[in-house]
C-alpha cells in the first residue's frame, strides 16, 4: 500500500491493516532511496505505535 500521510499508517498499525514490521521494511526502502520526506514519515508512525502500544492500559483495537 502507498502511504500518504502519517496519520493513515498509525490508523493501518492500530487497526491491524498493516504491521510494524512492515512499516519498518517501508522506512528502511525509503533510506536506500534517499526519500528524506518519506522516511520521516514512517519513523513519525512508528514512534506514535511504539508509544501507544506503551500506554499502561494497551489493548488492541480489532475490526
């Protein structure tokens, strides 16, 4: 999936469209490619995952 924005990835990693693990393998494209915009993008995303799943009182959101 082509992301445009943060807020659509971090939606995709709550609701379970999209992994962690595959945003990470995202950004990590993104690096090689030298798209500075992009992988900020993705690193924003999972900063915001990584912080939400740390809440004290994480539970996942299902569909």
């Amino acid at each position: 999936m082509r992301y445009f924005n943060v807020d659509q990835i971090y939606a995709d990693l709550i609701t379970g469209r999209t992994t962690r693990t595959l945003v990470y393998s995202s950004l990590v494209r993104a690096r090689k490619s030298e798209q500075t915009d992009r992988v900020e993008m993705f690193e924003e995303a999972i900063r915001r995952f990584d912080e939400w799943r740390a809440t004290p009182n994480f539970t996942p959101v299902t569909s």
